[in-house]
C-alpha cells in the first residue's frame, strides 16, 4: 500500500470507529433511558429523577455527535500533529 494511502486507510478507519462509537452512545442513551423511565414510572410516578438522566446523558450525546461531525474548535487534528512534531524535535535536541 502506498504510504499515502495507508495514512488515508488510517484516517478513515479512525472516523469509522468514532461513528460507530457515537451511534452505540446513541443506542444506549434510548434503550437505558427508556428502561429507567419505565423503573421511574414504576416504582414513583409522582417524581420523576429520570428526567435528570435524559438530560445528563442527553448534553452528552450532543457533544458527542458535535465533535464527530463538526472539527474540534481547541485541538484540531493540524494541531495534534504539530505538537507532536514539536515534541519529538525536543526529544531529539535533548
């Protein structure tokens, strides 16, 4: 495989598994959620604690799918790449 290539192969494996990371996150936050409303419903229908886990869980399948389709506004990818340069010409000169 040629060197190109194979850092393309990488990149796109590494979005892949990010994808599937964020569509299980997504599974589990419905059917978890769902059986702790029905918990919640069963057992203390006049309060409703379940509604602080969608909410928890909610904001953080949001970041999760923000920071899958939308880049990084801290670290982009550039910038770990170059820190990572940076680092190893410390190492060298050390």
């Amino acid at each position: 495989m040629i060197p190109e290539d194979e850092k393309l192969y990488k990149a796109a494996k590494k979005k892949v598994k990010r994808t599937r990371d964020f569509y299980s996150n997504i599974l589990a936050y419905f059917a978890i959620g769902a059986f702790l409303t029905f918990i919640n419903w069963w057992t203390s229908p006049g309060h409703w604690w379940v509604k602080w886990v969608w909410i928890g869980w909610g904001i953080g399948v949001f970041f999760h799918g923000l920071s899958l389709y939308r880049k990084n506004i801290l670290f982009s990818d550039d910038w770990e790449e170059r820190k990572i340069k940076e680092e190893i010409e410390r190492m060298k000169r050390s």
